[in-house]
C-alpha cells in the first residue's frame, strides 16, 4: 500500500497511508499553491524549486499542526505520491532529504 511518511525529528514522524494518487499535474498544482500559501522560501541559493523541495519545505513550514489535519495530510501524502511517481516517499526535515 503506498505511503508518505515525514519525519521532523528523532520520535517525531507520522506515516500516512494514501488512498490513492493525484494525477501528475494535478498533484503539482496542489504543491504549487500549497508553497505559496504557506509562504515557503526556497531551499537553494539559485532560487530553483524541485518537486523534493517543494515536498520539504511544505512539510516543515505546516508542520505537525498543518498534518494534524487528516484531510491535509491526505492531500499532501497523495500530492507526494502523484509528483513523484512513487509509492513510497519518505520526507526527513531535519537531513533535508526526499527518498523515494
């Protein structure tokens, strides 16, 4: 079964199972105004934002509250998924790494 699991730090994390993924594009719309409304920073100097980062930064800048949402958290995990082509992501904030 597919899934998204965010790790903020040591016995913090929280797995999501997916129902199901977003189409591709759709799922990149839903990360691109995710960005934007919670007014994430890019990660790297040259101002270029991957799919990782966008999936790094949304997770850290909403935070546990943002994925106290059941709802939220399911879009994210399904936007994870839909971007990625993956059935597994794992989102790691404090290495600031995206392993699929």
């Amino acid at each position: 079964m597919p899934y998204v699991n965010v790790v903020w730090g040591p016995e913090l994390e929280q797995s999501i199972v997916v129902d199901s993924a977003m189409p591709q594009a759709d799922a990149r719309a839903w990360l691109d105004a995710q960005y934007l409304a919670l007014d994430c920073q890019p990660l790297r100097a040259s101002g270029k934002v991957l799919v990782a980062d966008k999936l790094l930064s949304i997770a850290d800048t909403g935070g546990q509250k943002q994925f106290a949402d059941a709802a939220w958290a399911q879009s994210f995990a399904q936007a994870a998924t839909g971007s990625t082509g993956r059935d597994h992501v794992s989102i790691d904030i404090a290495g600031l790494t995206v392993r699929f």
